[in-house]
C-alpha cells in the first residue's frame, strides 16, 4: 500500500472508513515511520473537548480509591504468600524432625531418665532434710 493521503488519515481518524479500510490503513501505519508520525501529528491537531463540570476531581478521586484498592490487593496477596512460604518451611522443619524422632528417642530417653534421678539424688540427700533456719 502507498502511503496515507492527509485525507486518508483524517477519515481514518473521523471512523469514516470501513473496518477493512483502517485494518488495512492501520496495519499500513505500524510499518510505516512517516505515515505513524503523519498520524501522530493530525491527531493532535484534532479539536479539544472539555470535560463536563467536576468530572476530573471525581475521577481522580475514584483512581485514587482504586489504586488505593490495588495495592491493598497485592499487599494482601503478598502477605498471604508469606504466610504460605512460612507454614511450608515449619512444617517441613516439624516433618523433618518427626522424621529424626525415632533415631534421637534412645538418647532423649536417657536424658530424661538421667535428669529425674539426679532430681531426685538431690532432694534425697538434703533438700527436704536439710536443717529449717531458725
């Protein structure tokens, strides 16, 4: 296709062409440099329209509730990962240590046993008949 005609774009901008038309006419700018900048520069030439009365404070507003809204999004999502990402890494500290129970439970067995008669060895040879202060 040859390139655009000032025409050509204006009716392309104005949605006077049929949908074939500006596939074609589109497809045409995305390959071609100066028909892109021919199209940059007659659509900003294109007249201005005011927004109604209030409208720019309302939607500022409502983008700011929304962004407000998104980032509570991912800030939730984020802290939810987090939970996730620490329940698996306790509770495969806590599987890995079920797993090693029974090869630790003959020492820990011992330990405990040896810790209760020295308990008791003490409180035999003195605590309880140790003499009362006067």
């Amino acid at each position: 296709m040859n390139c655009l005609s000032y025409d050509q774009i204006d009716a392309l901008l104005c949605g006077t062409t049929s949908a074939q038309e500006q596939i074609t006419m589109l497809e045409h700018v995305s390959l071609c440099d100066s028909c892109a900048e021919a199209l940059a520069l007659q659509t900003d030439q294109l007249p201005r329209v005011e927004p109604p009365k209030g409208m720019i404070p309302q939607v500022l507003s409502e983008t700011h509730i929304k962004s407000k809204q998104e980032s509570l999004a991912r800030y939730s999502l984020r802290v939810i990962a987090a939970m996730a990402a620490a329940l698996i890494l306790l509770f495969s500290g806590a599987f890995s240590f079920l797993l090693d129970l029974p090869k630790q439970l003959p020492e820990l067995q011992q330990s405990i046993q040896s810790s209760i008669t020295e308990f008791f060895d003490f409180t035999q040879g003195g605590l309880f008949n140790a003499p009362k202060p006067q």
